[in-house]
C-alpha cells in the first residue's frame, strides 16, 4: 500500500471549502453537508453535540450576529492518524461586514477531526480557542 495521501488530502480540503463557502452564503445545511451525524463542536462557552444541532445554531447564527459574515481561514497541518482519521489544524477568524481582514484578537487556532466512512471523509469534531497575540 502507497504512502501517498494526495487524494485524500484533496477530499480534505474539498470538504473544507466548501464548509467555507457555505458560511459565506450562509446556508447552515450546506455548511454541516460533511458532518458525521454524531459530531460535535466545541467554541469558547459551548458544546454541540450533533450535526442537527450545529446546523440549528448556525441557523440562528446566520439570522443574526453572523449574517453577512465570511470566514478567513489558513490551513498550518494536515496530519493523518492511520488510513481513516485525519488532523487539520488551521487558524481562522470570522470577517464582519466591511472588513478586509480578521483583527488578532477575534483569531482562533481551530482543530478538525476529520474520519473516513464509506469512502467519504466527514467533519466528526471542530474545536477553536482564541489566537492570544504577543505582547
């Protein structure tokens, strides 16, 4: 068997753009397209602890504070743990109305959890913590 994981990084980062632009249209059910059913998402003061319920909170979220937002996002690893998991570390902010770029201190350094399953790699955990700047 291949050391090769070029096309699974594609699929990878296949399900991360379109996660991206999902947000960017803001359409919640297209954003958790390539979530396991049992995913969770952990963000500063919350847990979700299904696809359903972060689709619904991303609903929400894009009626109100997050409509009209877009996402920057810059990959820093993509590591793989055997043939179906894999890691995808990333720094990211969200980008509000007008703005051009994410200040440092709205940055997060974000974890994914990504899993193999039927052929198909699946967002199965999110995880981000605030980027703090240095002094």
């Amino acid at each position: 068997m291949s050391d090769n994981r070029e096309a699974d990084t594609a699929a990878i980062q296949a399900v991360l753009t379109a996660s991206y632009k999902a947000w960017d249209a803001g359409d919640a059910a297209a954003m958790v397209a390539d979530y396991t059913e049992d995913a969770t998402a952990v963000m500063t003061g919350s847990l979700r602890g299904s696809r359903e319920v972060i689709r619904e909170n991303m609903a929400l979220a894009f009626q109100g504070p997050l409509k009209d937002t877009s996402t920057y996002n810059k990959q820093l690893s993509l590591r793989f743990l055997g043939q179906d998991a894999a890691i995808v570390v990333s720094e990211s902010g969200i980008l509000f109305g007008g703005q051009t770029e994410v200040p440092d201190a709205g940055k997060v350094n974000a974890t994914w959890v990504f899993e193999k399953r039927d052929g198909r790699w699946l967002i199965a955990a999110y995880h981000n913590s605030p980027v703090f700047a240095a002094a």
